[in-house]
C-alpha cells in the first residue's frame, strides 16, 4: 500500500493563474503546474529562500522540495520553449491560514493583510 501524501503548505494562490504566448488560441495542449509546484517557484526563486528554508516553511522534506521545484522549472521552460501555455491548478496543498505564531514566509500575503486591518 502506497504510503499517502503529505500536504504542502501554501502562503497564497497566484493571483493569475493562466501565463502563455499572447497569440495562443489553442488551449488543448497546456501545461499543468501544480499550486505546491508554484510555491516552490516562489519561495526559492522569488523570495530567495533556500531549499532547506522552503521545506521548513512547506513543511516537508528538503528532497521533495527539490522535486518539486525541478518538475516546475521543467514545466516553466517547456512552457517558453514550446510556446504552450501554463495553467497552475492542484495538487497536494494546504493553504496557510494567517494563524500560525510563526508564519515564516517572507511577505506573507495572510499575514500582510491582518497587519493592515489592525493598523486601521
């Protein structure tokens, strides 16, 4: 029996979630990438989070995060090469609910927007 997946937290989903070519008229033919495979985007590539900082914050393996985090730099160049479009949707996610002591996402979007209603 296969051992069941972890859920992976995510801070946030991606405020768009459809990125191709402009002239692509055909949507047959796109790319799936996961929301846990953007998070892993996000936090390692636009946050400048390590690896081992990712899987803390995830709260998963370091070496699922590099999986991860491969198949979606994989994904992301098929997507410019090919000229297909990428779509995120799915996967084995949790979202963060603002709640935690210690978020540990840098710019957390839950965490800035309690910030900003107590500020008012």
């Amino acid at each position: 029996m296969a051992r069941p997946r972890k859920w992976r937290k995510v801070c946030s989903l991606p405020e768009n979630n459809f990125f191709g070519p402009m002239n692509c008229e055909q949507f047959d033919d796109m790319i799936i990438m996961t929301v846990d495979e953007y998070e892993t985007i996000r936090l390692i590539d636009y946050q400048d989070f390590t690896q081992e900082e990712c899987s803390q914050y995830m709260k998963i393996a370091r070496t699922t995060v590099q999986q991860i985090y491969t198949n979606a730099r994989k994904k992301i160049a098929q997507s410019i090469v090919d000229g297909k479009v990428l779509k995120i949707f799915g996967g084995d996610y949790q979202l963060c609910d603002g709640n935690e002591d210690f978020c540990g996402c840098r710019g957390c979007h839950k965490r800035q927007r309690y910030k900003n209603l107590d500020t008012k």
